[in-house]
C-alpha cells in the first residue's frame, strides 16, 4: 500500500499535448507561460498542466489498489467535484490522467427511469452523474460508435466529445478551461479528451472491461463507498 501512495503521490501525469487540461484548485498545478516565438523558428512547446489527485481520489484508489477491489481489472477514478480522471492498470499503476466533462446538474444518483427516456425528454435536475462502483464494458453502439458503458441502465457512458455538441456547447473549450465550474455540460455522461480516450482508455478497458469509481459531490465519501470505513480501521490497527 505504501508503493500505491508512493505512486499516486506522483501521479501529476500530463495528457497527451493535444487534449490540455486546467489547473483546477486545488488539484491541478497551474501551467508555466508559453514562451515567445523565436524569430525566424519554430514556436516553444506549451507545457500542459499536471492533474493532481484530491485527496478524496487518493483515498479511493489507494483502497482499491490495496484489496484488489479491482479484481484484476482496469480501473479508473473520476472526480466529478475536480472534474479529473485518473486511469489505473490491473495492478493499480497510474497510467494517465485528463480532465473530464459531467452532468449538468449535481447529485449522486439517477432519477428513476432516466435510461429509458430520450436525451431531449430529461429536466435539468435529471441530468446528473451518478457516484459509485461500476463495472463498465463496451457494448451497443451510440450515433455509429461503441461507447464504454459506465452504467448502461442508466445511460452513462465514457466517450469524447460527441462532434454534434463539441462546437455548439464549447465543449473543448469549457474542458481547457482555467477551472472546473464550467465542466459540467452534458446529460450525465462522461467526457474525456479524444486523445487520452483513444490511446489510454480504449485500449485497456476493450477486451475485459474494467471498473470506474465515481466520486461523489453531494453524499459523504464512506456513504457511496462502505468500505472505505473498514480500510480506515484497517489502517490504524496496523499503525
């Protein structure tokens, strides 16, 4: 458990250059200033700001990594309070993480019946990301595209943004944003980065699937995951 915190300690892991992220507060490190074009030559590379893990995603992926809560699965932590992903191998190595984009509205579980309704038939306060343990598999295809089904009776999937809604909504824009707060736009889905989404993400949850652990941002920690409480206790016995 300790090579787990060790790791997570330097998960300031940057998306790959053409996603960006935002220095959110307090997880994300703010970026250093772009450099002026040399005359004559090329422009110097922009750094990209790091994504930091809160501490309530430090807790929850170090209990994972810890009980094999994955079962030998890939695994990812989102963050909706930060609006930060943060993706695991099997064996809880820290691959990558991304800023992500979320439901509208706030709150922790779906309404009752969401999943069977059509996008354009769901009120604003139904338009939330719920917080929980999911088991999430590809499976039928959206708008000509298997998505990863994060809860599929609910209709939360992972994915890009939709080409559809990008430009409309600015979606790429309010994910590069400075901060968080404008991160929540969509009907409940997840939003990542194209690139972390096709190089990271897709590739390790495609033949087995894997499991997404959704913070909470309404309901306490412990609530949505129980057995935090018992690695709590677990932790100060061994102290």
């Amino acid at each position: 458990m300790i090579q787990v915190l060790r790791a997570l300690a330097g998960l300031a892991l940057i998306v790959p250059a053409a996603t960006g992220a935002h220095p959110a507060k307090p997880v994300h490190k703010p970026a250093k200033p772009a450099k002026a074009r040399p005359a004559g030559g090329k422009a110097a590379p922009v750094t990209t700001p790091a994504i930091v893990p809160s501490e309530a995603a430090t807790r929850v992926a170090a209990w994972v990594a810890a009980s094999n809560d994955n079962h030998s699965l890939p695994w990812a932590v989102v963050d909706k309070t930060n609006a930060a992903v943060f993706l695991f191998d099997p064996q809880g190595k820290p691959l990558g993480s991304a800023p992500v984009l979320i439901g509208i509205a706030t709150g922790d579980e779906a309404s009752p019946g969401v999943g069977s309704k059509k996008l354009a038939d769901l009120g604003p306060a139904e338009k939330t990301t719920p917080a929980g343990r999911f088991l999430a598999k590809f499976g039928v295809p959206v708008g000509g595209e298997r998505v990863l089904w994060v809860d599929y009776a609910t209709s939360v999937a992972l994915h890009p943004i939709p080409k559809d809604a990008g430009a409309r909504e600015k979606r790429r824009e309010r994910m590069l944003s400075p901060t968080p707060d404008d991160n929540r736009i969509t009907f409940g889905c997840i939003n990542v980065p194209k690139a972390f989404y096709g190089k990271l993400l897709s590739p390790l949850f495609r033949k087995k699937g894997g499991y997404v652990y959704v913070l909470p941002d309404t309901k306490p920690l412990e609530d949505v995951f129980p057995r935090l409480r018992l690695q709590a206790v677990m932790n100060a016995a061994a102290r």
